[in-house]
C-alpha cells in the first residue's frame, strides 16, 4: 500500500460522529478508574486506554483493507455496499477492541464461532460477502483454514491480526475528538448473528447502528461479571454497552463453573450477573450440595450476604422453573428477575420486577421505550417493537417480511398470555406447545412441574410427530428423563421399575383431562438432550435422537421406558 493513500487515511484521526462515540467520549473524560479488569490478560483498563486501543487498531484496518472498499479517503468510512467485516477473538478484552475498531471504521461485526465447522464459519462470510477477518492470536489457526478453504472455493479472504497497545497506564492523555465528516446513518448494518434455528433453519439476523446508540446509567460502585463465551453475542453487546457506559466489568475465564463464580461473588464487589436459567440452576445446586453443608456458620453467611448483594441478577432466555426462584429467594432473601430476550430484538425487551410476586412463566412488562402486544388480544404469539431491533436476514427477503406484523411489530414465534398486565411465556410455538384436541399443553410448564419430584434429576418433554400405531395420527408425547439414583442409569433394577412406573403415573396425571399416547425414554450415563448454544433443549433435534423409529402407544410403553 503506498505512502499517498496511508497518509489520506490518517488524515481523519476523529471519531464518528455518532451517539456510540460521543457518549464514549463524554465518559471517558469523567471516569477515569479502569472500567475493565481482565483477568484472563492480567490487565486493568481505562476509557481512555480503551479508546487508544481502538484508534490504533482503526489505523491497522485502516492500512490492511482494499481501499476501494472505502466511500471517501478522507473520511475513512467503509462503504455500505461491503460493510461485513468478520470477527474471532477471546470474550475478553480483545472482543472490545476489536469491535469497536470494526464500529470506528462504519463495518458491521460478524462473530464467529469456533466450535462451528469451518466451511459453516466460511458460509456464514460468504453469505455476507465479508472479505476479511479480524482475529485474535488464539483464532488465528482456525482463521488460517478457513481462508485456505476459501482460497479453494475462489473466495478472496483477508486476515488482519489484532492488535493492542494497552499493557497498563498510558504515558499520556490522548486527545480524542469526533470528526463532525464521519457521520453513519443510524439505518446501516452493525452486528450480524445467526440464530439458534429451533425452528426452522438458522438465519443471519442484521441489526443496524441504533443497537450501539443505547445508553445505559450505570452507578460508581457497579460491577459486572463477566464469564459467558461469545455464543451468546446479543448478551456479551449489551454487558459492554454497560461497560462503556461507566459501570465496571470483571472478565473470568470462560464458563468457570459454579464453584469458581461462588468464590468471585464471595470476595465481594458484584453487583451485576446475567446469564441463562441452566447457569442459575447449577449455582443453586453447588449451594445446596457443597456451601450449606459447611460447618462454620460464618463461612456460610459470605456467600448468602454476597447473593444478596446482587442488585441485578437476571436470568435470561427461557423462564426458570418455579423451584429455582423459590430457592434463590428463601435462602438468600432476595429475588432473580427473569427478562425475556431475542436474537432479533438485541436486548432485554421484558423483565420481571424484583419488587413483585413472582408469577409462573411470567416474562414481566415491556421495558420503557418498548411495546409487545399478543395475536389473539389476551393470548397468542407474542409481539414486540423496540426502537433498536434488526432490519433483516440477510439473504431472506421473504423470512424477513414474515417476521413483522402490518404494524412492524416483530413475530417472536413464543407463545404467551396475559396475567392482568404482565405476559406469561407459554412455550415455543412449533416445538414447546402441544396440541391435544381444543386443548394446549405447554411442554415447559409440565418439564417444571416433573422435575419437582425427588427422584428426578432431568425431564424433557417432548411433541413426538405422528406415525406409530395405536396414535390415531394425533400427536404424541415422549418424555426423556434421569433419574437422581446413579444406578438407575447404568442398568435394568427394582429401582428403576419403581421410579419408571411412579413416573408414567405422575406424568398422566398432569396430563388430565388430555388423553394421549406417551413414551418414556431414561437418559444413560454419557447420553445428553441436545442444546442450543444458549443451553436451550433442542427439543426438534431431541425427538430425532431419542424416538427415530415408530412411537409406541401408551399401553405398549413398559418396554420403552428403561
């Protein structure tokens, strides 16, 4: 690259003029502790130390990208026809880098998973017609092959390792202003995520720069910890909008595990934990397992006042059962909220109020500045509008026009009901709901009800297609369970006919008035329901794996259930 277009390049050392920066700015000025403490890079980080970063790591792309993919030299704003720019990093600092760095340049962030195959990594750039890829050290192997497989499908792919300055205190204060040229309409491409595709196939969801213009107050003694990988990208934006926004985050190594997060909290400082109810229910059952058995009285009193001083313990994604809220708030005096959440919708869009009994399934009112509204008035597919949700899928004209009612709500796909003024989740429509006759039966709600018995340590239920003899051609209900006894799950035992029979009997039970063909299936050592990313049941996925050939009707299930 020659000297004439680097120098055109650096002649526009501002920031964008756009809220993202001009509240980073206006924050940076003020707060001038480290916002960031890293443990996985030993490093402690400021606004301004953040900002360097990102303006030197601007200038590295900046001087490694085509320069026909920019509009104006001299604004060095990348142009929208080719904004996709994909990226692999550690969920540490690096990600916040290297984001902002994508953000400075007007690029939209396209994360990469690197537990996915690489020529799926390669399809999801294609798709988006990225044509390079911003990469930590730790990815770049991984980033190697998947350039090499493009090379071999004629795809051109460029590498651009990350670079950061910050290993502590800067020498000086830099001065950072915003170039009131490089201005980005709020409408354009800024983050691409694919969804988990529970329901039909996975999509490439886009969401515009409005999804970085939120604010969030955040207090002086806020402290955010921070422990999930980027699986969950719509989670990991709005933490470090949090963080940008002055509150501080603490970075662990990626999902530590419940022991790990206990001993953090009891340390002290924490006041903010987000995360999915699998997250939730395996810190509740390290208490109960190892931290109440403790014999020193006081020992034990750390890790309930450290609960307690959660301010914002929120739990995501699918409802909790009843029996986790009821713990966390009998053993440490103080609620979890539960928030409902949507890869198109970017952020929390319900929450539940901690000041509120708590009503089972409840997803709360919509947040301020946000409207939902259900199909059928009081009941039906949920509905919700916010001001920063996506523009499209990319590639899917049509899905894209069928995602939004004639009002621009988005159609969620989840099923809901009205509790006066609070919405109620009921399942998702397509897998989480039955139909049996006039009557539907939410599959979460009867998974929450079975696991209450104190042989269980697992049950899925699931919507088995039609097929099998004796089924009429309705539908059908398979139950994947574990039980809690260890022998269960290694072999045939009186035990396993005792807990199998209480269990049909149980299940039938919840199931009245319904009348319904149902299987039972016992889970075995080293057998598990497939999930999400997020850790939701895959229960399309499940039905394939545990009940691939004809289903059974009811009274034929004795054979089928261990």
């Amino acid at each position: 690259m020659g000297t004439t277009q680097d120098s055109r390049r650096l002649c526009c050392p501002g920031l964008p003029n756009e809220p993202l920066w001009v509240n980073l700015l206006e924050r940076a000025t003020t707060i001038s502790r480290p916002i960031l403490r890293d443990t996985t890079l030993g490093i402690h980080v400021s606004l301004t130390q953040l900002l360097a970063d990102v303006v030197h790591m601007r200038q590295v792309l900046w001087d490694s990208l085509p320069s026909a993919l920019f509009d104006d030299q001299a604004n060095g704003i990348i142009n929208e026809s080719s904004p996709y720019i994909g990226l692999s990093t550690a969920p540490n600092y690096e990600f916040y880098v290297a984001s902002l760095a994508i953000l400075a340049v007007g690029g939209a962030i396209v994360p990469l998973r690197p537990e996915l195959p690489v020529a799926e990594e390669l399809q999801v750039l294609k798709d988006c017609k990225a044509v390079a890829i911003l990469t930590g050290p730790q990815q770049m192997s991984q980033c190697g092959e998947i350039k090499t497989l493009a090379e071999r499908q004629g795809y051109r792919l460029q590498i651009i390792p990350l670079a950061i300055l910050t290993t502590g205190a800067l020498d000086s204060n830099p001065d950072f202003t915003i170039d009131a040229r490089q201005t980005i309409p709020p409408t354009r491409p800024s983050l691409v995520i694919r969804t988990t595709g529970t329901t039909g196939g996975p999509k490439s969801v886009v969401h515009t720069r409005r999804l970085f213009h939120r604010a969030f107050p955040s207090k002086p003694d806020d402290l955010i910890l921070i422990h999930e990988n980027l699986d969950w990208i719509s989670g990991s934006v709005s933490i470090m909008m949090r963080v940008l926004g002055g509150a501080a985050g603490e970075v662990l190594p990626t999902n530590p595990g419940p022991a790990a997060i206990w001993e953090r909290l009891r340390r002290g400082g924490v006041t903010s934990l987000t995360d999915h109810s699998w997250f939730w229910e395996g810190l509740a059952r390290h208490f109960r397992l190892h931290i109440a058995v403790l014999p020193d009285k006081e020992e034990r009193e750390e890790y309930v006042r450290a609960a307690r001083s959660l301010r914002w313990a929120f739990v995501v994604g699918t409802p909790p059962p009843p029996s986790l809220l009821a713990f966390w708030e009998g053993t440490f005096g103080a609620k979890l909220q539960v928030g409902y959440v949507a890869t198109e919708l970017g952020a929390v869009a319900l929450s539940t109020s901690p000041t509120e009994p708590y009503v089972e399934g409840s997803l709360g009112r919509p947040l301020p500045g946000i409207t939902a509204k259900l199909s059928q008035g009081d009941h039906g597919e949920l509905l919700v509008k916010t001001p920063y949700m996506f523009s499209h899928y990319i590639g899917n004209e049509a899905a894209t026009k069928a995602a939004f009612d004639p009002e621009g709500y988005f159609k969620t796909g989840d099923a809901a009901h009205l509790d006066g003024d609070k919405y109620v989740f009921d399942g998702r429509i397509g897998s989480d709901i039955l139909d049996v006759g006039a009557r539907q039966i939410s599959l979460l709600r009867l998974d929450h009800k079975l696991t209450e018995l104190p042989y269980i340590s697992e049950v899925y239920t699931l919507c088995v297609p039609p097929g099998g003899p004796g089924t009429e051609g309705g539908n059908q209900l398979g139950a994947l369970v574990r039980f809690k006894d260890p022998s269960v799950s290694k072999s045939r035992s009186d035990a396993a006919d005792l807990y199998a029979d209480d269990f049909r009997a149980q299940l039938l039970e919840a199931l009245r008035p319904a009348e319904i063909a149902v299987a039972i299936r016992v889970l075995r050592d080293g057998e598990e329901i497939p999930r999400t990313f997020n850790m939701k049941p895959f229960r399309r996925l499940a039905v394939k794996q545990f009940f691939p050939s004809q289903f059974l009707p009811l009274q034929d299930n004795a054979a089928a259930a261990c």
